[in-house]
C-alpha cells in the first residue's frame, strides 16, 4: 500500500515541467524564512545576557512563573 503510493507521487512528479519550478520556489521561499529570518530578527537572547545554564534557567523559570 504505501509503496503505491510512494510510487503514484514519484511518477507524478517526475512527469511535472512546471510543478518543478514551482516547488524550487517553495523550498527557496521556506529556506529564507527558517534560516535567514531567524539570524537576523530571532537572536539568541540568552547567550548574550548571560554566561552559564544556571543563570540562563534561573532567568527563564523567572519569567514563566512570575505573574504581575
């Protein structure tokens, strides 16, 4: 079963002219956002405030459980 269905997707897309390009774009389109995106507006916060894990756990168990 799966193997047919392995097979209808390969055979259907090895026939595609347009579909390849078109997923080209997709996967260019999902590489900028997980990669470049994240450098760029998603630093790491933590590495940068602070030097050790029990400082940087102290900081995130802070910030979860305290409630104003």
């Amino acid at each position: 079963m799966l193997s047919k269905i392995f097979l209808f997707y390969k055979d259907g897309f090895l026939s595609m002219r347009l579909g390849k390009k078109l997923w080209l774009i997709v996967f260019i389109k999902v590489f900028i956002i997980l990669v470049v995106l994240r450098i760029f507006f998603f630093p790491n916060i933590l590495d940068t405030k602070f030097t050790t894990t029990q400082q940087k756990s102290a900081y995130v168990l802070n910030n979860l459980t305290n409630t104003k």
